[in-house]
C-alpha cells in the first residue's frame, strides 16, 4: 500500500459524509451486519444501487465537444519505430524496454505511455483530446488501487492452505462464457470481502451446458478454463464430496453468507449457495444492499488517500462518487483479473493469430491506435432489443459510423482495426465499411502490407479459425461437442489480444461479451464510465438495461 497522498477532486459536508462510514484503513473485514444496517439507515436519500446498476444508464455524461481540425496522421510517419535501434535511439537512457515496442502483447501500452512515440505520431493529440473530453464524470484509480484490490482477492483465492480457509461454492448458470463471468464476479467481491475462497461447480445436469461441452465432469463450470483458484478436489477429497453429494435444495440462500457470524463458516467446511438470477439475491438483504456499506468504505476511503477521483468534476455532487461507477470499478478490476487466468493455450493462440500480423522479423507491423469492435449476431435475435424493433440486426455502417464521426471530430485516425464476431458475415461487411466496398477486402486487408500499400486501415481477426461456423449450425448452442472446448479457446483468445491492444471499443451492452470488453477497457485504462459512450468504449445500444 502506497503512502497517504493528497485527495484529489472537491471535498464537501456530503463528502465528509461518505467518509464518516468508516476509517480509511481498506480492510475488507469492516463488512459486518450492524454497518449495512447503519449505512441504509444513514444514507437512505443516496445512492444505493447494486452491482451492474450502471447497465441501467441510458443518458450521455458529456455535451458534444465542438469539431476540432487536426491533421491525419501520415501512416508511414512510425515506420521507423519499429526497428529496436531506432527505439533505442529516441529513448535511450529511460525507463522503457527497447524491445516492448517489438512485442505484439506490450506495444500498445508503450505507445500510450512512451512520450517519445507519442511526439512523432500525429495521431496522438486528436486521441488523447478525444479521451479528455469523454472523460467528464468517468471515476478513476491508480496502480496502488488496482494492486490492492488484485491482492486481496489473490489472497482470498489462492490461500497458503485450502484447509484451513472456508469455501463457498457456486453453481455455474446454464448461460454463456461471458454471461457466467459476470454471475461469478459478485460472489469473488464477497469472498474477498469475507475472507472465503469461491469456486464454481458443476450444475446439476451440466453435461447438457453447450458452454462447457468437451470439459471433464467436475470441472463443467469456469474452471475448465480459468485458474480462478488454488483449491480444487486434489486439495480436499471431504469437501469435493460433499459438493458431488449436494442437491441445489439444499443450498443455503447467499444472505446467510453475507450477514452470519464467520464461527457458522469454520475453516475445512465448504457452503453451497443458492443460484440466483445474475447473482442476485431477494429478501431483506440482497447483494446490492449488503455489498454497499463495504464499496462505500472502500472507494471513499481511496479517494481520501488520492488512489481514485472524479475525472474532471466541476460540481460537487451530494451524493459524492455514484454508486454505479464504483461497481464498474470493482467489476472491471475483477473481469480483468479473471482474464489474466486464463490457460496458456489461449495465450499460444493469441500470439498465433497475431504471428499474421507482423513482419519477416517477427515485429508487429500493426500501428497503434487500434480500434477494437465486436459484433454479436446469429442466435441473438431474443435479447436484441434492436433487433426486436427494427427486425434486423444493425448492418455494418452502424458500427462504421461512430468510428468515423469520432475521427473527423477529433481530428485523429485509427490506423488498426482487430473485429470479433460470432458471424463471419458480418466480418467481412463490416471489414468492407471500413476500407471500401470489395467482397475481398476481409482477407485482403488483414495483411499489413497491402493496407500500407493500397493507404487502408489494417483489419486483425482471428484467422486460424471457421469464421462462419457459428452461422453454419445456426446457434451457439448447436456447436457439436467436439468443436466446442477448441472454440471457447479461441474466443478467449480475441477477447486477451483485444484487452491486449485496443485503445478504444465499439460493442453493443446487450451483449456479456459487449460488457466485459467494456470492462475490460476500463480496466486497461484505469477509468470506469458506465454510459453509452465513453473515453474508451462506446456502446451502440441506447436503450438498454440489465434485468
């Protein structure tokens, strides 16, 4: 933990407020029954929306900046850079690694941090004021927060003994990859909090789950492709038993978890909580409740020490830093951990997808800023409440435009595109929006040279796999077995390359995949915005909430 340092942004009698919830001391323990009670009886005029509230933001934080006329920049202005000497050359005695600029995984954090680079690309400014404008309202923290929050729930997940910590275990939804992600991130909060480890199991039946289809039997959940934990069956035969032999009618409701003296949970036992809708739970304490007193006290007491602030914040507000940008702190935190434990096999295909985008030498031939976009179609038509009104899922203009305005607006260019799709079709039409109208284009331009050539943006994807499998068996729930652990990995891939180098995103929210990439650029950037549009992610859905 780093020394006290001076708080940054205004500070008021509501401020003040806040803060009198408890000391600054971030101890997770603090977490107890009487402080949720004092904390809804003391401020029951704030606040107090439970996680993922801020799906429920429907309004822009910021008023549209006038246009500003900047250059574009010149696309062979950083060719030079990408020799290790002349790196060197420009930053020879500081503190970056000559080589990070050569390393596909690295290069865009050098680019964002290094002034060097930053001074010769034209790109730059328009970005940066671009980011500065959208990040009115945004709420963010710094490495210290981030270090300590990681901490904590390393510490609670990977004990120095399982045997002698007590397990929470939590049943994997019948859902997707992403859709379980966010189920589980609110269960690891209160295990970091309550100092208890969580796994995710099997569900009843779970064999029948498309999402972990070709994973072993007891480990058809999250585990089969994350190391979210030390404590497995090779640890604890008794507990592992005890997990196999349980039936969901007998698991506890999560408010015991929450509100009961830690002498109910002993070290060596485990509890098996009950499922609930998105992790939500009903009754007189529901995890937004519960979970409010230990955010509050958390957030405010960084605040205080200058680890998190409002970015740009010109009024006081009464209820100080909205309930909903510290739970999109949290979860970024937390989504952006759980993808760092992901397997080394989804690593090797990243950096085989990315082998295609660099030159003889093995450097990247990709110049940052990347734009990041996905696109969710095929068997989503249930929950698109576009596609629900319009009959039709949005072409490929609708996520080009927002590219371009914003480009034209701020004077600026992203010169790489990396797309994920479940729809190889809407690859390939989103890939001719962007650089012209030839049904070659897709292929065309995901190679550097011949973007560069023909003054094109360069379009990454993941070419080592069926671009269109998903629209040949019509759902993602269809994929034959055999198919699916490989295709999962290779998901997991575009979703690690893509927190790896996108400066900014286009998704749509109403998509789990759509918000943890959103997440995940919070999390990149230190900076949680949960509107529409934001200094690093804009979402195409303008009318949507998380039920």
């Amino acid at each position: 933990m780093s020394e006290m340092k001076t708080s940054s942004g205004c500070e008021t009698a509501a401020d003040a407020h806040w803060y009198s919830v408890g000391s600054t001391a971030l101890n997770w323990s603090i977490l107890s029954i009487s402080m949720v009670c004092l904390l809804i009886v003391i401020s029951s005029s704030e606040s107090t929306e439970p996680l993922y509230s801020y799906f429920h933001y429907t309004a822009p934080w910021h008023d549209d900046a006038s246009s500003l006329d900047a250059p574009v920049m010149d696309k062979h202005e950083l060719k030079r850079l990408k020799s290790g000497k002349e790196f060197a050359r420009l930053r020879p005695n500081g503190p970056h690694d000559p080589e990070s600029w050569n390393r596909w995984s690295t290069r865009a954090g050098e680019w964002y941090t290094n002034t060097a680079l930053q001074d010769v690309d034209s790109n730059w400014e328009g970005r940066k004021r671009m980011h500065q404008n959208l990040a009115n309202g945004s709420l963010w923290w710094d490495e210290d927060a981030e270090n300590y929050i990681t901490a904590e729930i390393q510490k609670s997940q990977f004990p120095a003994d399982c045997r002698k910590t007590h397990w929470v275990a939590h049943r994997s939804h019948f859902a997707g990859m992403c859709s379980n992600l966010h189920q589980i991130v609110i269960p690891l909060l209160i295990g970091m909090e309550r100092g208890f480890t969580v796994l995710d199991i099997d569900r009843e039946k779970s064999d029948n789950n498309p999402t972990y289809f070709g994973c072993e039997a007891g480990d058809r959940n999250l585990h089969c492709f994350f190391n979210l934990t030390s404590c497995k069956s090779g640890n604890d035969t008794y507990r592992i038993e005890k997990i196999d032999a349980s039936e969901i009618a007998d698991d506890v409701p999560w408010e015991k978890v929450l509100i009961e003296e830690d002498e109910i949970f002993p070290p060596g036992e485990v509890t098996i909580v009950q499922n609930t809708h998105h992790g939500f739970c009903t009754g007189p304490f529901t995890y937004g409740d519960a979970f409010t007193a230990g955010k509050v006290r958390l957030i405010h007491g960084m605040r205080r020490m200058g680890m998190v602030g409002v970015h740009d914040e010109s009024v006081c507000h009464r209820d100080g830093i909205e309930s909903r940008r510290m739970d999109f702190t949290l979860v970024s935190i937390l989504s952006a951990w759980m993808l760092s434990k992901t397997g080394e096999r989804v690593k090797i295909i990243a950096d085989e997808i990315m082998a295609r985008y660099s030159d003889e030498k093995g450097r990247p031939a990709w110049t940052p800023p990347v734009l990041g976009i996905h696109i969710r179609q095929t068997d989503k038509k249930g929950e698109d409440l576009f596609y629900k009104m319009n009959k039709r899922y949005r072409n490929a203009s609708e996520y080009v435009g927002p590219m371009r305005r914003l480009e034209k607006e701020y004077g600026f260019e992203w010169p790489s595109v990396f797309l994920i799709s479940d729809s190889g079709s809407a690859l390939t039409l989103v890939a001719a929006e962007i650089n012209g109208n030839s049904s070659d284009l897709l292929s065309r331009y995901n190679s550097s040279s011949a973007a560069r050539k023909d003054g094109k943006k360069l379009i990454m994807y993941d070419w080592t796999s069926d671009t269109h499998i998903y629209e040949k068996y019509g759902e993602h729930a269809k994929i034959p077995r055999a198919l699916k652990v490989d295709l999962q990995e290779h998901f997991l891939a575009t979703l690690y390359i893509f927190h790896q180098i996108s400066d900014y995103a286009i998704v749509t929210y109403s998509s789990n995949v759509g918000r943890y990439l959103g997440e995940l650029m919070a999390a990149k950037h230190r900076m949680a915005h949960p509107g529409m549009e934001g200094p690093f992610v804009l979402s195409l859905d303008r009318i949507w909430s998380h039920d």
